[in-house]
C-alpha cells in the first residue's frame, strides 16, 4: 500500500452540510466537531506516517490524517471501533469533524482502524519511535481548547490517549501472532486446549477486538499475552526455528501492556 496525502479536504457542493437548517448549522458550529474540523484535523502531519507504506506505486492508503483523527476521537468518547464506526455512519458531527461528510462512502472499517494501529506499534518496536504520541504532542494546545469547551469528553492527558492506541495495537497485534502459531501447532498434529483454539476463528476476533472499550483493552490484552505464552510451551523443538515461533516469542517481548 502506497502512501498519499489526503488533499482533498474542501466539502463539496452537494455535500449534505448544506441540506442542513440553519438551526442545525449553528448547533454544529457550536460543537466540538467544528473545533476538531478546522483546528485539529489540518494539524494532523500525515508525511511522518509516509514510513509505515510502501514506497512502490500500489493502492494508496486511506487518509492517514482521517484514521488518526478518528482514533483520537474514538478514544475521547471512550467507544469500542465498532460503536464509533456507527457513529460515524450516522452522527454527522464526526464526518464534520474528519472532513468525511461529502464521500458517498465512508472510508473507515474495523479492518482499517485495527491495521493502522498494527503498524505503528510495528513500527514503533523495530524503531522506537512512537507516531501516535509525537502527533498527540503536536495537538496539545488544540486538544486542551477542546477538551475545555466540551464536558462530554473523557478527561485525558496525551500521553495516555497515546497509550490506549498503542495497546490497541499491541492487543491486535499478539492476537495475529497467536492465530498464525496455533494454525502451525494444528499442521503438526499437536491439540490446543479448546479455550486457545477460539483465537484461530476470525468471527472470534472480530467480536473481542471490534466490541472493546479503551478501560477494557488492557485487561483482554493482559489475558491474550498469557494465553500466548501457554501456546509457546506447548511448541517443542520443531519449533526453534519456526517464524510464528519466534515472532510471537518477539512480540511478547518487545510490547507491553499498561493497566488503566
């Protein structure tokens, strides 16, 4: 996937903004939506994420300014992926707020937002580098106007906005790893516990991660990094040189989880 930036901000003329009333315009105005549209979203530096994308011409990427800003505001509302991504199918003030009212499609999935964090914890564990804290840096002064206006958001500091996305990403990550062992573990007829089976079935997946809120991410990554582990002893020595072997044996050590 090949990086783009997202340039394309303006609204279109039959963008639904103008079917609003102008009681409804005033109200947006008002909200912290048009705050996030026109002074956090043009913030957002998309070239420092240029890095996780190929640079060979392929598919461009979603808008990168989109996914973190919808990231950002997924953990201000404290809302799992999938309740936020019904929101903003039908909350007008999110497609406001992330510039995304006048696509006929909006382009956000489960899929997309938990990829998108798998590759900045991917990256920041072979680099040390954290993108996602480095651009909540650059967003203090504006998210602290914002948080200011609107009482309905949760009341965090950067950093630990920073941290829930991180282990979002870690979760989701461990949980890849963990799913591509134990396929290696059926192929060489050693039986799991049912219990650890259930990490191979994508329905499974889907539910755990698409439906957890940010105060529960840490508890469930903390029971996959130990279910993990039981998954690694039952591996014997025709898995010393296995890659499932040894990358889930590396991200278990190269990620950590915080309790919140």
């Amino acid at each position: 996937m090949a990086f783009v930036s997202n340039e394309g901000q303006q609204i279109s003329f039959d963008d639904p903004y103008y079917r609003l009333s102008d009681r409804q315009r005033r109200y947006l105005k008002e909200s912290w939506a048009a705050y996030f549209a026109e002074y956090i979203f043009p913030k957002i530096d998309e070239s420092r994420f240029a890095k996780l994308y190929s640079d060979r011409p392929s598919r461009p990427n979603i808008p990168v300014n989109i996914l973190v800003g919808a990231l950002l505001i997924k953990e201000l509302t404290g809302e799992s992926d999938q309740e936020f991504l019904r929101s903003l199918l039908f909350d007008f003030r999110y497609q406001y707020a992330l510039h995304t009212s006048s696509y006929p499609k909006q382009p956000l999935t489960e899929r997309t937002l938990g990829r998108f964090r798998m590759r900045c914890v991917n990256y920041e564990r072979e680099n040390g580098e954290d993108l996602v804290r480095e651009t909540l840096e650059d967003l203090a002064d504006e998210l602290a106007c914002m948080l200011a206006m609107d009482r309905t958001f949760r009341r965090e500091r950067n950093s630990s906005l920073a941290e829930r996305i991180r282990t979002m990403g870690s979760l989701e990550l461990i949980w890849v790893c963990l799913a591509n062992l134990l396929k290696d573990l059926d192929q060489a007829g050693i039986s799991c516990p049912q219990d650890l089976a259930a990490y191979g079935q994508e329905e499974e997946r889907r539910m755990a991660l698409s439906y957890s809120r940010p105060e529960e991410a840490s508890r469930l990554t903390a029971k996959v990094r130990k279910d993990a582990e039981r998954a690694l002893a039952l591996c014997d020595d025709r898995f010393e040189e296995s890659s499932s072997y040894l990358l889930l044996r590396r991200v278990l050590r190269e990620t950590r989880v915080q309790e919140f």
